[in-house]
C-alpha cells in the first residue's frame, strides 16, 4: 500500500511514530497488552495471529507479514511481546498485525 492510499489516521500515527514522540514502553506497563477491541486497535486491524486477518477487508496483507518483522516491532526476534509505536506503552503480540505494518528494510 503505498503512502498516499493509506487510512489518514494510519498515515498520522505512522508520522508521529517516526517522529519520535511516542515514549518507550516503561517497565511496569510493558506487560499490559493490547487488546484487538482497543479503539486503536479496531482502527488498524490489530490482530495477534496473522493468520486470522480478514483478507477479504485488508487485501495488502500477506501471510509472512508479522509484528516482529515490521519496522515497527520493539523487541527481539525471540519475544513473543514487544513494543510497538503504534500502541504506545501496550505490547503487541510477535507473531500479529496490522495495517500499519512496514517491512523491515
Ligand atoms: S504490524 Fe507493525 S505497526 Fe502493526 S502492530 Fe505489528 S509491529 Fe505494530
């Protein structure tokens, strides 16, 4: 999906997160996850198992497509959570996705 397709809130979200302005996850909060009914993540169908998108509603998305190959992802290869910019202080789930995602690379 290139930029000028993407959702305005997408878009908007991508360019805060780029720019920095959302903090790394603390400590104490890191372990609070996102949930898929979330306000966020309803606006960017967050789900924590890629294989569980709807592929009719989001034709861009691949299989291979998961949270922590996006550029996106805050953590290892090897966590099962992490952070992510779009969520703020939430983890995500390593192997979900959603709209926003962007390949690393
Ligand atoms: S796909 Fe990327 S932007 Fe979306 S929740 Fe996962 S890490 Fe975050």
């Amino acid at each position: 999906m290139t930029p000028q397709r993407l959702p305005r809130r997408v878009f908007l979200l991508r360019t805060v997160a780029s720019g920095g302005l959302l903090a790394a996850a603390s400590a104490s909060q890191a372990q609070t996850q996102v949930e898929e009914t979330d306000e966020a993540a309803v606006a960017l169908g967050y789900k924590r198992d890629t294989s569980k998108v709807d592929a009719k509603k989001y034709a861009t998305h691949q299989p291979d497509q998961k949270c922590k190959n996006c550029q996106f992802w805050q953590g290892s290869v090897t966590d099962a959570t992490g952070g992510c910019a779009m969520f703020g202080r939430k983890h995500i789930a390593a192997n979900g996705w959603c709209l926003a995602y962007k390949k690393i690379g």
